[in-house]
C-alpha cells in the first residue's frame, strides 16, 4: 500500500510504515495535480498538514484513497464531513503538538513583554549609533510572574499553556464553550507535581481580567472572537497572542487598538489573509510575528509521523 505524505511525514513516522510494509512517497505534488497524481500511482493514503487542501475534487476522483490524515490538530483544509460520507477515513494527531504550540505562545509573551521583537528589528539599524536611546526606550520591561494569563479555548493546546503558566506562577483564567474546568497537573523535572483545578468562566470576564489573553479555538465560520466590542472590554496595556488560527481576530481592529496603546503589543504565528499577511501588520513595530510555525519542531514533527504511522497501521493493516 502505498501512502502520499505531501507536506512532509518525519522519518521516524516513515520508519514504522516501511516496517509495516507501506511504501512512502515524499514527493511534493502542486495542489491541482493531487488527484491525477494520486490516481496515477494508485496512492491508499494522503497525509497533508497546513499546505494541502484536501478538497471534494479530491475526494470525488480518488477511488483509491482509503485515508487522510492531517499533521496537526484542525482540520480546516480538508473536507471532513464529506469525505467521511464517501466512506473515506480522516485522521489527525490532536495531541501531537500541544507543547511545541504551548511553548510559541511563551516566545511571543516574553518577546512583547521584553521588547525583542522591536530591539531585534532597530538593534542591526541603531545599535552601534544610538545604544543609550535604545536601551531607555526598552527600560519598561514587564514581568509575567504575578499576572494574570486569559486563555480563550481550554482543549489540549489551552491546557497546556496554562500548566507553563501555573509553572511561571502566573494566576491561570480560562473561558471555554464546552469545557466547565480542568485539572491541570504542573509536573517537574524531579517527579514532584500539583495538581490545580482551574474552573472556566465567560469570555467577558476573561477578557475584563486578564493581563496576557491567548486564544486556542478553531477556525470561525462566522464572525470573529475577537473584535472592537472585545478590545473595548480588555484592561489597557493587554498582550494578546493567537498561534491557533487566522481569521478569529479582526487584524483591521488590532491595529487599531495597539495604535491607540489599549494593547501593548501581539503575537501573532497565524494570519487572516495567509499565505500572504496583511502588509500593514506584517510593519507594525508592536507585532511580534512567526510564519505559522507552532507544530514546526522536532520533536513535535516526530510525534505526529508516529502517532500518523500508528493510526494508519491500525486502520489499514487489523
């Protein structure tokens, strides 16, 4: 059997399907060649992450395909409903990247409360000529113990930010749809740990409250999570991070609201307009910015090509 992993698969992943007798194929096929490329090669697996989309053009002319897994936790670039209908397995790796993702969101948090994201930019320009200006204009630094981090989506991602939050000894708040609360265990090095239970509350009190606010929902089909009415009930001087996904902050009313200093800064790993961002946020010089990077480690990427692997096996090889 034969498996298209055409945003990549790690090699570990690629060792145990080529153990279980699969054959891998890495080749990266442009999008509007998937399907005649997959029934040229009577391909019985597509693996995709974020680059691919998994369309019903897809679905509907690949009679071979019993399996599509997506590398990551949404599933926004594949047609789930409809590919299921058509008999299709769709797979993902939900708990695969909770950490890597989890641990971006602490980069941009300490990037915006330290500046670095504007030093990093000015220091090559000015750095050898106005050293003392620079270092008073990032004297201001903020201290993340002691505060209070809002998180927006309390899945797995969302927990685990909060058990790095409990960690750095931040008070921990969380709104949630579907989740009423959480036992979060804040394990360490030497096998000691806690356990906290954080009990979600409204959106508009996580928002009312908190000093840093980070979101893990997906994407929106109407509307946006975060929009004027939210920044009006924010504190001034909020962080706020999204490494979920594009669209569920209206960028058009951020700009606005870091223009008017009612948020200090953003981090933002996810776009509206991907893959190619809006100019006016990729310039503005209180955005910290990554390319959609959060499941984009090693030892994130491994997780997912087993934990794909094993899922494929189970599925195709009982």
């Amino acid at each position: 059997m034969k498996v298209l992993a055409n945003d990549g698969i790690s090699p570990s992943g690629i060792k145990l399907l080529e153990s279980n007798g699969f054959e891998v194929i890495t080749t990266k096929v442009a999008q509007e060649q998937v399907a005649s490329y997959i029934n040229k090669n009577d391909i019985d697996v597509l693996l995709v992450r974020s680059a691919t989309k998994v369309n019903k053009e897809i679905i509907d002319h690949c009679p071979s395909l019993k399996v599509i897994g997506r590398g990551g936790v949404g599933m926004d670039n594949i047609e789930v409903d409809y590919a299921r209908s058509q008999g299709k397995n769709v797979i993902s790796t939900p708990a695969s990247s909770s950490e890597s993702v989890a641990e971006l969101v602490f980069a941009h948090l300490f990037s915006g409360v330290r500046f670095l994201h504007d030093a990093n930019r000015t220091m090559p320009l000015e750095g050898d000529s106005n050293f003392n200006g620079l270092k008073k204009a990032y004297a201001n630094g903020i201290e993340l113990r002691g505060k209070t981090l809002g998180i927006i989506g309390f899945g797995r991602i969302g927990r685990e930010v909060a058990r790095i939050g409990l960690g750095l000894g931040m008070r921990v708040i969380a709104a949630d749809k579907f989740i009423g609360y959480a036992e979060i265990k804040v394990d360490f090095y030497n096998g000691q740990f806690i356990n906290v239970k954080i009990d979600t509350e409204p959106i508009e009190d996580v928002l009312k409250h908190a000093d840093f606010i980070t979101l893990h929902v997906p994407a929106q089909e109407n509307g946006y999570v975060i929009d004027e009415p939210e920044f009006d009930l924010m504190k001034k001087n909020v962080g706020i991070i999204n490494a979920s996904r594009g669209g569920i902050i209206n960028e058009v009313a951020l700009l606005k609201a870091l223009d008017s200093e009612k948020v200090l800064f953003a981090g933002l790993d996810v776009f509206e307009e991907e893959p190619t961002p809006a100019v006016q946020v990729l310039m503005h010089p209180k955005v910290s910015l990554t390319p959609h990077i959060g499941a984009a480690t090693m030892e994130a990427q491994d997780r997912i090509g087993i934990e794909l692997a094993e899922q494929i096996i189970g599925l195709l090889k009982s």
